[in-house]
C-alpha cells in the first residue's frame, strides 16, 4: 500500500500516524514529537512501538489552545 493508502486506512480506522497528525494540526513532525515527550500536545496512544492520535484528541487540542483576548470578549 503506497503512503497515502496508508494514511487512508489509518483515518479509516479512526487513527491518524504522527505524520498525518502533524499535517493536521499544521505542525511539523518533530514539534509534536517533542511535545509529547515533554507530556504536552494532544493525547495520544501507544500501539507498540507506533504512536497514533484520533482526531478528537486532535479537535479538542486546538479548542483548549484558544486564548482569548480583550477584543474578542468584548465582541461576545
């Protein structure tokens, strides 16, 4: 299976391989390497020796990132 089938089957399967989440998120691959070995970034899950992240975990991440601002609240 070529990569992007790969990646495919992956979403498919409710998992994304750190090269896809990192796309995802519009991070690079070692950003979110380094940020899970620091205990921060999104959750993630351990089959093996492979990590994997489900969107979700990925969605929820960008949420809880949202800092709000004098303007914006003001707008609310």
């Amino acid at each position: 299976m070529n990569r992007n089938g790969a990646a495919i089957a992956q979403e498919i399967a409710g998992r994304l391989a750190v090269d896809a989440a990192s796309e995802y998120l519009g991070l690079s691959t070692s950003t979110l390497n380094k940020m899970r070995c620091e205990g921060r970034g999104p959750r993630y899950l351990r089959l093996g020796a492979r990590i994997f992240y489900r969107k979700e975990d990925l969605d929820h991440f960008v949420l809880a990132s949202i800092v709000e601002t004098t303007d914006s609240r003001a707008a609310a």
